[in-house]
C-alpha cells in the first residue's frame, strides 16, 4: 500500500499536478512531516505544506541577491568637455650629447632651427633642452649676455605687442599662469629673455614674439647652474 502511494505521489509531481492527496498518517496517527519535492521544471525546490482538510504545493523563495553597483564612464556634457593633455613631443626633453663645437664650457648656445638650447659641460658634452622660438617675422640671431635672473618674473608686454595685441594687459604679476613661467634670464639690452612657459606643449615650435622659451622645469635647471654674465650665442 506504501508502495502503491509512493508511485501516484511521484507520478502526479511528473504530470504537473499542484494538489495532493492527504498526506499519510504516521504510526501515532499524526500526519508526517512534508516531503520536500521538486517543481515541474525540476530546478526549484518546493515544498508540501499541511493543512487541516487540504493540501497544496508552494515554491520556496529564495532571498534576493544584493543589488550590484556598476560604475560607469561620464557621460554628456562633462565628458565632451574632457580632453587629453596635450605634451611635449620627447625629443625635446632635457639631455647630455656630445658636443665639438668651439665654444668654451659655460657657453649657452641656442640653435633656433633645430630648437635646441645648449649649456656647454665642457670635456666634450654639453647638456641639450628643447626650446620654443621666434614665430615667422620674429626671428633673429647675435651674441649677448645674460645681464639680470629673475624669479617668478613680472610680465610688462611692450608697446608694440600691445597694438598688435591690443586684448594684452599692461602689467602681469608673476605666478603659474604669467607667459614667463618660473624664471628668466634676461639678455643684454634687447626685450629678448630665455624663460619658462605656461604653455610647455608649445616648445619645439615657433611661437614667440623672439623669446626663447623652456618648460618650467628646464629653465629652472638652466637658471641654476649658470650667473649673470654668462654668454649666449643664438645662431
């Protein structure tokens, strides 16, 4: 008889069914525990509860999972206005090279073609940084001196700028955004500097109004180890 119930029990989960029979009765004529039996789909474990005067199948729910936070990449206006950080090409970036030219150690010699300044080492090398030079219609060569150094220099734009520029003003402050950058070497009398730039993507190029333009880091390098008095060939 066992037997018999057993088969109808599996053979109606088989067929569907979402009633059963009574559950039978233990030997103390107390119904028995719920079997626990598979769904029709035979993935999610349902169970058979009891109660009084009938019988029914019900899924056991599960506890949801956790919600998964996904970042994702910026988008609309703050990522069109993102924009890669424009650099310095590398053959620009300070360097020793040999040097057999015929100027004596201590000598900076400015290469407006090649944009290159050298500081002559002596013993055959000379230190090499990239420069940004004089635009088409600024350029020009001769000797001179460095004759003043100045730390965070103030920017007075010269009348001449100023009428080609007129949007320019007349007196700049020192500081992280003035066009001079950290330092400047000034050279003889002329309105010429060698200088630093809040622009360093611009070096290796012709952009200046005749100034000799270095990245920040470079001009202080060169400021350092050269003094006023110093001699500049700019060919």
């Amino acid at each position: 008889m066992k037997r018999c119930y057993g088969f109808a029990l599996v053979a109606a989960l088989l067929a569907g069914a979402t009633a059963l029979p009574a559950a039978a009765a233990g030997s103390n004529g107390r119904a028995s525990a719920p079997p626990l039996l598979l769904s029709p789909d035979l993935t999610e474990p349902w169970v058979l509860q009891l109660q009084p005067g009938r019988t029914r199948v019900q899924p056991r729910i599960a506890t949801p999972p956790a919600p998964v936070r996904v970042h994702r990449a910026a988008t609309g206006q703050a990522a069109t206005q993102a924009r890669p950080q424009r650099s310095i090409d590398p053959r620009f970036l300070p360097t020793t090279v040999a040097y057999d030219g015929p100027h004596k150690a201590g000598t900076i010699v400015i290469d407006t073609n090649e944009r290159y300044l050298y500081l002559i080492e002596g013993n055959g090398f000379a230190r090499r940084y990239g420069v940004g030079v004089g635009r088409p219609g600024f350029e020009w060569a001769g000797t001179h001196k460095v004759t003043r150094k100045q730390e965070w220099p103030d920017w007075r734009p010269p009348a001449e700028m100023r009428r080609r520029q007129p949007n320019l003003p007349t007196f700049m402050k020192g500081g992280p955004n003035n066009p001079l950058g950290a330092r400047a070497l000034y050279l003889g009398s002329t309105l010429y500097r060698i200088h630093g730039s809040n622009e360093p993507w611009t070096i290796g190029h012709a952009v200046s109004s005749g100034c000799i333009r270095m990245r920040n880091e470079d001009v202080i390098d060169l400021y350092n180890r050269v003094s006023v008095g110093t001699k500049v060939v700019v060919i």
